[in-house]
C-alpha cells in the first residue's frame, strides 16, 4: 500500500470515528443560526421551532451551549421560525424559504421583554452559500414554468439555461440522450466535461441509464417537479458516480390545501415555418415544381393534455362511530400527475449526393433489374430530385450503361404515443419521523427513427420506465438527523424495423454513389436498416442508501453509503445482421463486396447477454465553519464500482473450448473489480 493510499485509509477512518452529518444526494434543505441577546452574547437552551407552512408541520430543538441551533432534512418550502426565551419576547419570523441541498441561515437577536410580547419579521433567510465551494444553479417551480423548455416540455433542457452548459449538436451527444425517442434527456457538457460523465437524479435517487448514459426516467411535464438543483463545479464528497455535474429534480407533494393544474399544449404544420431542409424534400414549392410534395409545411399535429392535483389525504375510516373518513390534514397529504401525449409528423431528412435518378434507375431496371442486389436498391432508395451533373458506369451483359447521379432529401412519416404518470403520499408517522413514497411511470412508442427514406428503413422503439423511491426521514435529537432511501428503477426498451422484411437483408454502402445513412457523417446503412437492429435492453436498478447527520459547534459533518444493485439483459451486436460495403456501382452489380462483416455468436457463446453486479460508495465530509465568513470544506469518498464483464467468463471459457483451446478467443486477463477509488476532496468558502 503506498504512503498516499494509507493517508487517504487514515482520513477515511477519522471521518468515521467522529461526529458528522450526511446529506448525500439529499431531497431536503436545512436551516440553522445563532441566538443572541441584544449584547451578542449567547443564549443556551433556548426554544426554536420551524412550521412548514404549507403543511403545518412543526418540528422543535433547543439552542445548544454556544446558541446555536440546526434543523435538518427539512422538506423544501416555506417556513415560520418561532423563538421563545425566559425573559424575553417572543420572536416569530415568517418569508423563509428553504431550497434544495441549501442550508439557510437565520441568526436572531432576542429583545428583552415578557412573554406576552410578540416580535414579528418578515424577511427571507440567508441562501447564501457560504458552506460549500460547490458551483450551480438551482431552479424553483416558479423559475421552471417560465423558463422555455422546446416543445417536448422536457425538464431536463433547463439545464441548458446554467453557466457553463453547452449543448453539442454531434459527436458524444448522439449517446448520451438517454430514454426514447422525444422523451429522452438532453446531451450537454457541463464546463466542458463529457456528456456521458453529468449525473441525473429523482428525489436523490439514481437516474442514469447505464448503458448508454443520460437520464432513464423521462420528465415532460414540468407541473410535477417543485425544484432542480444543477451542480456543475466543485463537487462535495457527497456526490460521485460522475465527475462532471449533478441534476437533481425533486417532485412535488401534497399540502394542507387542495391545489391542481391543468394544460394543453398543441403544436402543428399551419404553426411552424419552411426550414430549407423542407423546402429541399418538396415542401413549400408551388403545385407543378420538380419535386413538389406540398404547398406548405410538412405535416405535423401534437398534443400534449394532462393536469396534476395534491392536497391533504382523505382515506374511509371504518367501524362504528366517529368520523365515516379520516382527515389527512397536517398529516397525510398526496400529490398526482397525469400526461397524454401524442404526436404524427412528416419529416425531411438531411441531403445525400450520388443518388442514381430516375432515368438512372430505369437503365438499372432494364440491364440488371432482376438481380436480388438490385432489386433491394431499387426498393429501398428513392430517384434522385435534382441531377448533379455526375455519372456512374458499369458493365453487364457485354455492355457498358451510364448511370446520372443527383441528390436527394429524404422524408419519413413519424408517429409518438406517450403516457406519463406519477404519485407521491408523505405521511407523518410521528413529530420525528416523515415517511414518503413516490411512484414514476412512463409508457412511450416511437415509429419513423432513423434513417428519413421510404417505409422499411425506419425502426420502431418501445420503451417503458418506472422508478419507485421509499424513505423515512428521522430526526433523532436536536442535533442528529437520519434519512433511509429504498429505491427501484426499471427501463425496458425494444427497437425493431417498421417492414419487418427489412430485417432479412444486410446494411449495404455504395461509396461511388455517396450513399449513406442519413444521420450520419460516414457512409453506412445507406440501403437497408441501421446494421444495429433489431436490439432490445430490460435494466433494473436496486438502490439503498442510508444518511445520517449530526451537529456539533462549528462542525456540520456529514456520512453516508449508496449501494446498488443492477442488472441487465440485452440484445445487440453492431452489425447483427450483417454489413456489405461496395467500392464502386460496378462492384456491386457484381456483388462482390470489399467489406461483408456480421456480428453473431461463436460456437459456445450466446446472442442474449446478463450482467448482474454491484456499485458502492461510502463518503464522509465536514463542512467546518472557522469564522461566520469562512467555511472549510473537506471530506473523502471511496467507491467499487461493479465489473459486469466478468459475468461473461464462463461463456468465454465455452468458446475457448468450443474452438479447441485457441487461447487466441480468451480474455486476457480478466478484468478485476477497481478497488482503490479514493476521492479526496477539499475547498472553501
């Protein structure tokens, strides 16, 4: 072990061995201060008492030796700070709202009097960061609704409003998405850091699809989320996983008021203008212009209707006598989302040149239309709409046939359905303890993906997510705060081709014609299916992390363990059923391929894969407040992160075998589980 290794195993166990706080990927606020007299000394044993207003939840601590007080785990909101002292009048202040992961500070001065006398304030706690050195940006629900956030209403672009965000238009950003389709989760780069490195979290619960990163769960409907919290610099040991940013999306609850919304969002072609990718595919052109598709703009409809309500919970009490139900009032409350959405456009695709025209194709039809190879072309690739002045010849049958080239923008009918729901109950189990369960569904289809050509080349993805969230914040004593975490997530995708006769012939390229995959800077897939499909994932993800804080003088230290479990069971080979890739038209009249690749299972090993392994991480930091403007921050993290392609050794060992003992198929080595992921961290504020 080397002298740093020993150091940082050291710090780790003094960070355990003391008293400290842990708020990791915390849902909650928290607020503290000092209480003084008029004379700035400090009052002991003082009363202080916070009241969610919106709730009428109170909760009660004593002011500690040196008059300070902290309350945490506090649900996000508005407060009341109440303060009573023997000699003293009482002092009441109201307008203090807590925001997410933000401790506020309010110090008070008591003003001699009797207890009859009242002193009122009304004025906003300090939100300040003067704790962490962490840089971000935190959004309310306010900030959220007036913020524009595209069509999609996806919550995750406000994310593009930060500093430091930048979204990347190619590149990673065509992996990182996550989800399907229009619910998938924006790609940006937080301060330059990778798209695959931001972390995404729901209620302090994991959100990252571990396959090809980005958010698993969608959100689309921004009523159901109270705040964000964006982390783009200077992480705490508290958060880890990713190095680059945090987002963090808390859901609303329910309050001691009924309160609802309701939308619709519509959205078609008589609202949206030619782009020039429209005007080249055959839009906006007048009737009787070469290739003349429509006078307009390409066809689109979108619906997005739903609505939310929360409030107090009232269930039906039975037995004789009292009351027929039971009141949730400053107790149980309950807060429901619904979202339908639906959308049917037609799309233009982005231009590719060397297409063959169509007295291009009535030569290929003539001379060799009854070869398979050409019969695919001309199936699946449409006449070129404007020449370009370039040719391509072949030989066949003893002759020689030009064939004129021209350009073409491809378009492509494509539909969305979209169900999205959600529900959360918070129930106090007693002045101490608060117990919430929250429930996320999403149920999408998506048809028309991918490559912009005629009906076959297009996929259909499916996609259902669910996330189930249990916890039990727990305030122990004045100074000790616990919060225990249960949460299940689930996403279940399958992407396939619309023409299912689409899936019988291989991904096919052209280079003398230039034909290539749409969406794509290299020349691939230009006939046929993404060489991709078909493909399908079902990920499960088990997660339980427990908090716990304590106080003690100047110290805020903090503690905490994330373990999860996760599993996986996955079809997909980049080139499943298989690739051909032809130098010139001549070559491909011939069918002689300079490149005829396939991805499929050597003897011994399997199509379908299963992965099952473990993330943990274990943290401890403690924010060390020297003077009332200076915060030392410093903590260490340690994490093993799960190696799941060591559950493939024993199919390797198959196809060693199958093949003989050809250590040439072998893995070597093995992968090892990463044991020494130590992650100091320090700053100030």
């Amino acid at each position: 072990m080397t002298n740093t290794t020993k150091y940082l195993v050291i710090l780790l166990a003094f960070l355990l061995s003391t008293s400290w706080s842990s708020m990791a990927q915390s849902t909650t606020g928290s607020l503290s201060g000092l209480i003084t007299d008029q004379q700035q000394g400090a009052l002991p044993n003082v009363t202080v008492t916070t009241r969610n207003v919106e709730t009428n939840v109170s909760l009660t601590v004593q002011t500690d030796g040196e008059g300070r007080y902290r309350f945490g785990s506090l649900p996000v909101g508005a407060y009341e700070l109440t303060v009573t002292a023997s000699g003293f009048a009482k002092h009441v202040q109201s307008g203090i709202t807590l925001a997410l992961n933000q401790p506020a500070v309010v110090d008070v001065t008591m003003k001699a009097g009797g207890v009859q006398e009242v002193v009122t304030v009304s004025e906003n706690a300090s939100l300040l960061n003067t704790t962490t050195a962490e840089v971000g940006t935190r959004f309310d629900s306010r900030r959220i609704s007036e913020l524009p956030i595209t069509t999609n209403r996806n919550v995750y672009n406000i994310a593009l409003s930060a500093a430091g965000v930048t979204q990347l238009g190619s590149g990673q950003s065509s992996f990182a998405g996550g989800g399907a389709g229009a619910t998938s989760g924006v790609s940006y780069s937080a301060n330059g850091g990778r798209v695959r490195s931001n972390n995404f979290m729901v209620d302090g619960q994991d959100n990252n699809e571990f396959g090809v990163a980005g958010a698993a769960q969608p959100l689309n409907n921004p009523d159901l989320i109270q705040e964000v919290q964006l982390i783009t610099n200077q992480l705490t040991a508290e958060y880890g996983r990713n190095s680059s940013s945090v987002f963090n999306a808390i859901t609303k609850s329910g309050t001691n008021e009924f309160h609802g919304s309701a939308f619709w969002f519509h959205n078609d072609n008589k609202l949206n203008a030619c782009s020039n990718l429209n005007k080249g595919a055959g839009f906006c052109r007048e009737a009787g212009t070469p290739g003349f598709i429509s006078e307009g703009a390409p066809f689109r409809v979108e619906n997005q209707v739903g609505g939310t309500l929360g409030g107090p919970l009232y269930l039906p009490r039975f037995g004789e006598g009292g009351p027929a139900y039971t009141n949730g009032r400053d107790r149980t409350f309950f807060f429901f989302s619904i979202q339908r959405w639906w959308d049917r456009q037609l799309g233009s695709g982005s231009t590719i040149r060397g297409v063959p025209t169509e007295a291009g194709r009535q030569i290929l039809q003539s001379a060799v239309g009854n070869r398979p190879q050409i019969a695919a072309l001309l199936r699946f690739l449409p006449a070129a709409q404007t020449p370009i002045g370039t040719n391509a010849t072949f030989g066949a049958n003893g002759q020689t046939f030009t064939v004129p080239l021209g350009s073409l923008t491809g378009s492509t009918s494509g539909t969305y359905n979209d169900w999205q729901v959600s529900g959360r109950i918070d129930h106090r189990l007693s002045a101490n303890n608060i117990l919430t369960a929250r429930y996320l569904y999403q149920d999408g289809d998506q048809g028309g993906a991918g490559q912009a050509t005629p009906p076959g080349n297009a996929s259909n993805t499916v996609q259902r997510a669910q996330s189930m969230n249990l916890s039990l914040a727990s305030v122990l004593s004045p100074t000790m705060v616990n919060e225990l975490r249960l949460g299940y997530q689930r996403l279940a995708t399958t992407t396939n081709a619309q023409d299912p006769s689409s899936e019988l012939i291989p991904a096919i390229e052209i280079f003398e014609l230039g034909v290539q995959e749409f969406n794509s800077s290299a020349r691939r897939t230009g006939i046929g299916l993404a060489a991709n499909l078909p493909q399908f994932s079902y990920r499960n993800s088990y997660q339980l992390q427990d908090n716990y804080s304590i106080t003690k003088g100047s110290h805020a230290m903090k503690f905490g363990a994330d373990i999860q479990r996760r599993q996986l069971k996955q079809f997909f080979f980049p080139i499943s059923r298989g690739r051909l890739a032809y130098n010139t038209l001549q070559n491909y009249v011939d069918d002689l391929a300079a490149v005829a690749t396939i991805n499929r299972p050597l003897p011994g090993g399997i199509d379908i894969f299963y992965y099952d392994w473990h993330d943990i991480g274990f943290y401890g930091q403690d924010s060390w407040k020297i003077r009332p403007n200076f915060t030392l921050t410093y903590g260490l993290r340690y994490e093993t992160p799960g190696q799941p392609i060591r559950d493939l050794v024993e199919v390797n060992e198959r196809i060693v075998q199958a093949a003989g003992g050809n250590q040439g198929f072998a893995f070597t080595p093995v992968p090892e589980r990463d044991k020494n992921n130590f992650q100091p961290r320090i700053g100030f504020n």
